[in-house]
C-alpha cells in the first residue's frame, strides 16, 4: 500500500527520534522559560503596564 504525501511529511514533525536524554535536558528547560514568562507576566499586570512588542 502506498502512503501518501502527508502521511510521509507528518513523521518529519513527530517526536518519536527523540531520546531520553534529550528529553531530560528540554524538559527542564522549558518549565524554566514558562516560570520567567508567568512572572514577567504577573510583574507586568501588578505594575499596570501593557505586554509591548518588546516584551
């Protein structure tokens, strides 16, 4: 049976080659950026200023 186009460009975006030990390291990593990003946020609402561009 012959897979399509899609099916074959959906494996290109799955996380199935990725190894535990790359998962250790990102997992991590991205409660940090979320925890900073809650802050800034809280920060940000307390003090009344708006979330720019910039930001």
């Amino acid at each position: 049976m012959r897979t399509s186009h899609r099916k074959r460009n959906l494996k290109r975006f799955t996380f199935y080659n990725m190894d535990l030990q790359t998962e250790i390291t990102l997992i991590p990593r991205l409660l940090v950026a979320l925890l900073l990003g809650i802050l800034i946020g809280l920060d940000r609402e307390i003090h009344g200023h708006d979330a720019g561009i910039r930001t």
